[in-house]
C-alpha cells in the first residue's frame, strides 16, 4: 500500500486516514491464511480489482476479514473501513454482513465523490462474493443469493442485472443509465419499468 491519493476531489480526513493507514489488509502469503471463504472482484489489467478472505466462526460470524486490492483511495478507504465494520465487537453475522449498503461505509467515511462512489463497492462485491464461496465450501449452497436476470428491454436486450450493475459502477440518473446500456432507446415500451428498476436499486444501495 505505497501509493498516494491525490486529495483534489475532496476525500474526507477519514478516507484519507483509512488510505494512509488501512487495517485488516493481508500481509502474509495467500496460501497461509485459512479462510473460510474467498471472493474476488475486478481485474488488475484494467486497474481496479479487490480480493477478500474471511473467517467465520461456529457462530456464522466473521471474526476476521483480510483484504487486498490494485484501486484508488475511494476503492482502498472504502474496504478498510468495511474490513472495520464487519470485525469490530467480535464479528458481524454473515447475514448482517449480507446487509450492508456501500451508503453505510460511506456514511462511516464522511462520504465520497459523486465520480468515485462506484470505486467503493468493490468491497461490497467481493464480500458478497466470499460469503457464498464459503456457502459453497460448507455445503450450504441454497443460501447463495444468485437471481437469473430477467430481460427488461428487449429492443437492445439489456436485462435487470445490467441495470444493478451500472448502479454499482456508480450510475446516479436514467439518462446516463441509456447513454451506457441503451435500454429504452428502441421502441421506449419498458421506459417505465426500467426506470422503477433503475430508481430501485439506487434506493437499495445508496438509500
């Protein structure tokens, strides 16, 4: 973690505190850490990825959660904090942990720029992503959360994960929402209920 943040976009003193000095990041071979479960988000080629290594006790809590990543302070502040919050006070429940909204970690960090919010759930991805391989290592695969996607605009065949997605990668309003996917741009019939889509995983991620 040698790298410098370059505070012109206004990075609150705990972002820049969490870049500077991040906890929980892995410091020893992968092969020796004995995680309970691994999830990883992202490729380095195109600068950006997070991989996470969690500990769950007997009690389905994470009492411990290790990280690493190639991304911004946004994407670094953001999962140290995350890294904070699911291990403070003996562990969060897996399905507390399953739970959480980038807006929390947000909200614990003072807030983020509008154009680096969609570096932030990067973390929240490969959380996600480690809780249900450690689903799948322990036989419990029936409580991976996996929805198929359903085709919402069939003009230019853009299905609700692809919403969620743009959501994620920080899209904040429908026209930016069409410019990237195109939905609605066709015969305009699914406008309205890609739209409810839209305006409902923003509520669900960001509040």
């Amino acid at each position: 973690m040698e790298q410098k943040a370059d505070n012109n976009f206004g990075y609150s003193d705990t972002v820049m505190d969490h870049f500077s000095n991040p906890r929980n990041v892995l410091k020893v071979a992968e092969e020796e850490y004995e995680a309970s479960g691994v999830g990883m988000v992202g490729n380095p080629t195109c600068g950006d990825m997070m991989k996470i290594w969690i500990k769950v006790d007997g009690g389905e809590k994470i009492s411990d959660l290790k990280w690493k990543t190639f991304g911004c302070a946004s994407a670094i502040g953001s999962t140290s904090m995350m890294s904070e919050m699911v291990t403070e006070n003996g562990g969060m429940n897996i399905d507390d942990a399953l739970k959480l909204k980038p807006q929390d970690i947000m909200d614990r960090l003072g807030g983020l720029p509008s154009i680096k919010i969609h570096c932030s759930v990067l973390g929240d991805k490969a959380l996600r992503a480690a809780i249900h391989d450690y689903y799948k290592k322990t036989g419990k695969d029936d409580l991976i959360d996996e929805e198929k996607a359903v085709l919402v605009c069939e003009c230019l065949n853009v299905t609700d994960k692809e919403i969620e997605e743009e959501v994620l990668e920080g899209v904040s309003d429908f026209e930016t929402l069409q410019e990237r996917t195109k939905i609605s741009t066709g015969c305009g019939k699914c406008k309205e209920h890609a739209t409810e889509l839209f305006e409902g995983y923003r509520a669900k991620y960001f509040g």
